[in-house]
C-alpha cells in the first residue's frame, strides 16, 4: 500500500507491507462480520479476490458506507493489464439540479 499522507505513521509516498487484508472504508463492526464469514482457519492465501471483493462491498453497503454502482477488480501483470466487471448494483443516482 501507499499513500500520500502520513496518518498510519509511515511517511508519504512509502510502500508499506501489507500482510493481510486492508479493508477501506471500514468500521470495526464491517471487519467483525467478513472474519465471521470466513471459514475456521482460513489463510490470506485461501481467499477468492473477486468473491470476497464482492462480499465486502454488500457488507459496507448494509453498514450504510457510501459504495456501490459497480465493483470493479483490475489485475496487472507482466503480460497485460485486465479489467473486469464483478457485480453491479441498479440504484438510481442523485436527482439532477434545476
């Protein structure tokens, strides 16, 4: 991970390890609830990006977190770069200004 900010204590534009799995945005409630969804010892290694991606996003959604229209998963490797589409949500956007 890296960020442009110092907040976890590592100086700006540091590439900090990180060896489990970073939830944002969360709250302890969301992290409590995708631990319970797990199976009994199950490794970062065990874990299906796109599922639990997906699994996430419905768990910040019912926590009222501000995420949605789509869940999107980008891999990038030597060869290519990959996009895809992993779920969609149909609400309706903001009403328009007058």
């Amino acid at each position: 991970m890296m960020t442009d900010h110092s907040d976890r204590g590592t100086p700006p534009f540091t590439i900090e390890d990180i060896r489990e799995v970073l939830i944002l945005p969360a709250t302890q409630s969301i992290l409590t609830r995708f631990k319970e969804g797990l199976p009994t010892g199950t490794s970062v290694d065990d874990l299906d990006a796109e599922r639990e991606a997906v699994r996430i996003l419905e768990i910040q959604r019912q926590e009222k977190m501000h995420v949605g229209a789509f869940a999107q998963i980008t891999t990038v490797t030597r060869e290519c770069i990959t996009t895809k589409i992993l779920q969609r949500w149909p609400e309706q956007g903001p009403a328009p200004q007058s």
